[in-house]
C-alpha cells in the first residue's frame, strides 16, 4: 500500500524559507519521478515541481528560481526560500502523471504553509 507522509509546513514571514519532506512507502521511489503540488483555497491542486529518476528537475514559473526539489532513497523534498504570500497553500507530493493536476496514487494528508506578516 503506498504512503505519502508530507511534513515541514507551517506559518513563516514574507521572504523566509521551509523545507518541506514527504516520507513514501509502499513502492520503489528510486524507479518514479516525483512532484509536490500544491493547492490554495478555492484553486485546484497542481504540481509546482518535479524530478525524475535521473535527477532532472522541472519548476511551475511560479515558484521557479526560489524552490528547489530534491530526492534520496526513501524521501522526497522541497526547499523553499523567500516565500511570498501567494505561496499558502496546502502541499502534496506524489508520483507525477500526464497532468500537472492528477497525481499517480491516492493522496497523503499534505503539509499546510502559511506565508504571512
């Protein structure tokens, strides 16, 4: 059964930084591209970054140049720096699809962010 256990949220100022982590069990990580998504209130869920099995990194123009994705064998994370209020959101990883909007299995519980003064 595949687990996504997403953690490292929480409320920080305009301009500061989190690390975000996403635990996975349940299916071999190192042979699937990852993505963390996002949704804000009112607005779908989409995938903001990404990275294959080869290490190749791909970012929402959003969110491109201040978040960085990275993997090692068990986990999935997200590196977040100067953080706007437009960043609140709700963040998910999972396995990426076809669509920036659908993930490849059922989703975790995700890690709430807050960017406020």
């Amino acid at each position: 059964q595949v687990q996504l256990v997403e953690s490292g949220g929480g409320l920080v100022q305009p301009g500061g930084s989190l690390r975000l982590s996403c635990a996975t069990s349940g299916f071999i990580l190192s042979i699937n591209d990852m993505g963390w998504y996002r949704q804000a209130p009112g607005n779908e869920r989409e995938l903001v970054a990404s990275i294959t099995t080869g290490g190749t990194r791909n970012y929402a123009d959003s969110v491109r140049g201040r978040f960085t994705i990275s993997r090692d064998n068990g986990s999935v994370y997200l590196q977040m720096n100067s953080l706007k209020p437009e960043d609140t959101a709700v963040y998910y990883c999972n396995g990426i699809t076809a669509s920036a909007y659908i993930g490849r299995w059922a989703w975790g519980q995700g890690t709430q962010v807050t960017v406020s003064s």
